[in-house]
C-alpha cells in the first residue's frame, strides 16, 4: 500500500508560526493560524487519484520536531510534501533530516516559495531532500505521488526539481490549470475547521476559501504571483463559488468565510453574479474580501453589502505618490480615499495594509503614510516592516544594493526589521512603526467609534481579539525601540 503525507511542520521557538495559506510567513504570540487551504486543496486532488493520504500539522499540534518526526513515522508516509518558508527553512530541514533517520527510504519533497526560489541550491546542500515542488504545488504533489506508486520516470513529472544519481534534474514549469471548477473542494475533513480561527472572524466558525487564483500586478514586494499563483487571473464560476459556500454553511455550520484571493475583486462582473446568487439563495453567512482600491465602486461594494459581505482588506502601502511608484503599486492617493469613503458609506468595515520602510522611504514619507492612514480612517489598519522575501523584486533589489541585514533566515519572521537603506536607519524604522499603531489605535475618535460598535456577541468577539492583537504589537515594538536596535551582523543571505 503507497501512502503519502502532506505537511506542514513545526516552526519551533516563541510562539506560533504562521506558514501554511501565507503570504507573509510570521511568528505571533497567539495560535490564530489561517486555515492550511491549498495543503487542504493537494489531499483533496491526491485522494481524488486514488493515493491513501493523510495530513499532519505540526504547528497547530504544537509538536516539536522529535515528537512530530515520531508521528511521521507511525503514519508510514512512502512519500511526504513538506511546506516550508523563509524564516522556518533551518526548523523545516531539521525535520526532514530527523525522518530520513527514522525513515531514509521515504521520498521528501519540499514546497513553497522559499523552496522554489532556491530550488536548485536546498538539493546541492541538503542530501537529506529528494525533491522540491516548484510554484504552485497541488498537481504536482498528485503527480509526483502517481509516480512513485507506478514506477513511472519522475523526469514526467512538470514542476518538479530532483536528485538524478549525481545530478540535479529541472524538469519544464507546470502550467497553470486554469478549470479551477474541475477540482474538488478541498478535503475539509483533514483537520476540524475550529482549530483555524483567525482574528478577523467575527462569528465562532470561520473557514478559507477561494475562489480565484493569481494576480496581473507587478508590485515589488508580493511574494506569491512570482513564485506560486502566477500572474494570470484564473477564477471559478459565480455557480461553483456560491456552491461551496452552501456546503461550508450546511455541511461544517460556517458562519464566516475569508476569500483568500489574490485580488477578489478584479472581475466586476463575476463578483456581481456571485453576491445575486448568494441573495437569490438566501444564503446567511458573513465573507470577508481582499480588493484593490482600483478595482470597487459604489454598486459593486454596495451588493457585497447586501449579500453579506461586512468586511473588506484592501493594500494602501503608503501615503506618499512616490514610493507607491517605486513599489509598483498601479493606483493613486485619490482612489484610495475613494474606496474607504465608499466602503464607509454602503456600511463595509475596511483593513487597509501599509508597509514601511521598502527602498527608497525617508522619515518624510513615512510620516505622509502615517497622516494618510489617519485621515482615510478605516476601521483597521495594520502597519508592516517592508520583509524583501527571497523570489520578490524587492528582495532583488535589496540584495543588489547591499540592503540585507539579516543575520539569519530566522529573521525574516516579520517581527524584526530585516531591511536598513541609506536613507533610513532600523532605528527610525521602528520608531515609525512603534508611532503608527500609537497614532492609529490610540484616537479618541477610534476608541470612541470601536466601543459604540459593541452591540453583539459576534462585534465584541472581533473587537476582544483585534484589541488583544494591537496590544501585544505595541508591547513588542516598544521593547524593540528601547533597546535601540542595537546592530546585527551585516551581509545578504545567498544561500539556501
């Protein structure tokens, strides 16, 4: 009997790390962990090919490595596909090397974009890997499953980095399937949908999921078009889309239910047919979007409203023109401010995302960045230390220009500062963050509007868990500022 494991392992160390269905792959103090949706996805598509396979999660088990290596041992994988990321790397390959002493004639495959970008290093370095997953891994975790089961040449396999004797074998990219309708739903009952509650939920069961892949844009910082989803807009059917989110509500009782798209609302026509359905079925259930403030207007936001959407993410980055230019970011100032006055006025909560300290910022814009989020007022806000994660142009440019102060891949984990330009100090990057959150949550106005909002069960449950996340935040960067940044060893990290 061929049996296969998909895995998402232990991140050891101070709290919990956020790997799996991630862009930005972090340490966090509480176990609010995002639902594992494309390891979910690559079970499903594996199963649906006759392959027994099972899944373990090493972070929301909260294993550390001997335990889980044990655990791996007892499931008897022939086969394991292993997320990994930037900053877990190190802990990823001590748990490979600690199943290949339990099991060496199991087949360990790596996958994620950290894996991809140096996919050809992590094989000449790491004997203890069989292969590496490039891009977007679900097929080729099937495949490469297929393959080993029926003995067929793994040199069929697109997508797929492995050892040949004493050479290193690249076979083509795998296209990207673009009948994202054809797939099953992901195999939910891998792990209960409970133990995945982030804080963005406001009700008691909230899942992922998705209903599009990819994104056109080029910003200089975004880790998955590059590296995992591609650049191609790839979207399901208005049909499927509310289909799955029937099941999710009659089938797990999901009351809440986060879009993990790329950019949902790049279609305008797919998102209006989507929320008629939803109201024409009379579907109760809260979703929550990610947008582009250049892709809403009122219409389009206002049948969002109505078909339950009550929350919307949407990247600012800045506040100043420039280093929105500089990051690629394709919108103007001006569309910003009118999509949160939309979202404000059809009753929409908005997140807006800013990231400071990229290249090119001065202490000037980032104070433009902090003034702007204060003056479009929304609901959330959070305010991120550029991370030029390795597989962006940011990280390219970084590298090039001797902007890397890392010590270790560890540090990558988004709660240090990672980045130091000529024009901006770590010491001033912290400062401005520490600033930030001060500037934002700390308004009479915004206490005001927040405590008015507490009329429910689900507003206080949402408004207990941001509260709690902005506390720990500002008790971490106001450590980090009083020990004044203190330097760490210089120099890029090449290698894998």
């Amino acid at each position: 009997m061929f049996r296969a494991l998909v895995t998402n392992p232990p991140w050891p160390g101070d709290g919990y790390g956020a790997r799996a269905s991630v862009r930005w792959p972090h340490k966090r103090k509480d176990k609010k962990l995002e639902y594992p949706i494309f390891l979910s996805y690559a079970v499903a598509l594996a199963r649906q090919a006759g392959i027994e396979t099972s899944f373990l999660d090493g972070v929301c088990d909260e294993l550390g490595i001997e335990p889980y290596a044990a655990e791996v041992n007892r499931l008897a994988p022939d086969f394991i596909a292993m997320e990994c990321s930037t900053p877990s790397i190190d802990h990823d390959l001590s748990s490979v090397r600690r199943i290949k002493e339990l099991r060496p004639r199991t087949f360990v495959a790596l996958m994620g974009s950290h894996a991809t970008y140096f996919h050809r290093q992590l094989l000449e370095q790491h004997p203890e890997v069989d292969a590496i997953i490039r891009g977007e891994f679900e097929i080729t975790i099937r495949e490469t499953a297929l393959a080993l089961k029926n003995g067929t040449p793994l040199s069929e396999v697109a997508g797929l980095t492995f050892r040949e004797g004493p050479s290193i074998r690249v076979n083509a990219d795998r296209p990207f399937d673009f009948d994202l309708d054809s797939w099953p739903y992901p195999a939910r009952d891998i792990v209960p949908i409970e133990k995945y509650q982030t804080a963005q939920y406001q009700g008691t069961n909230g899942t992922f999921m998705l209903s599009s892949r990819g994104c056109p844009h080029r910003c200089t910082f975004c880790l998955w078009p590059g590296t995992m989803v591609g650049r191609d807009f790839r979207a399901r059917r208005p049909e499927s889309v509310v289909d799955e989110m029937e099941h999710l509500v009659t089938r797990y009782g999901v009351d809440d239910i986060y879009f993990d798209d790329d950019t949902m609302t790049i279609d305008r026509e797919r998102i209006l047919e989507i929320c008629r359905l939803i109201q024409e079925r009379d579907l109760k259930v809260h979703w929550i979007a990610m947008g582009r403030v250049d892709t809403v207007d009122e219409k389009l936001l206002t049948e969002m409203r109505k078909a339950g959407c009550d929350n919307i993410y949407l990247g600012v980055e800045s506040g100043s023109q420039e280093i929105l230019k500089r990051l690629k970011k394709g919108i103007q100032l001006s569309q910003v401010e009118r999509a949160f006055r939309i979202a404000r006025k059809v009753g929409i909560k908005t997140q807006a995302f800013f990231m400071l300290g990229g290249p090119g910022e001065t202490k000037e814009t980032l104070k433009e960045t902090i003034d702007f989020a204060v003056r479009i007022d929304p609901d959330n806000a959070q305010f991120a230390a550029a991370v030029p994660y390795p597989g962006t142009e940011m990280y390219e440019e970084s590298l090039r220009k001797g902007y890397l102060k890392a010590s270790s891949w560890e540090d990558y984990a988004a709660r240090d500062i990672v980045l130091e330009t000529e024009t901006l100090s770590r010491l001033d990057l912290e400062k401005a963050r520490l600033e930030a959150y001060r500037r934002f949550y700390l308004r009479p106005r915004f206490i005001l509007r927040t405590a008015l909002r507490l009329t429910n069960v689900r507003e206080f449950r949402r408004v207990l868990r941001g509260t709690l996340s902005i506390a720990s935040r500002l008790v971490y960067f106001s450590r980090n500022v009083r020990r004044k940044v203190r330097g760490t060893p210089s120099g890029a990290l090449e290698n894998a």
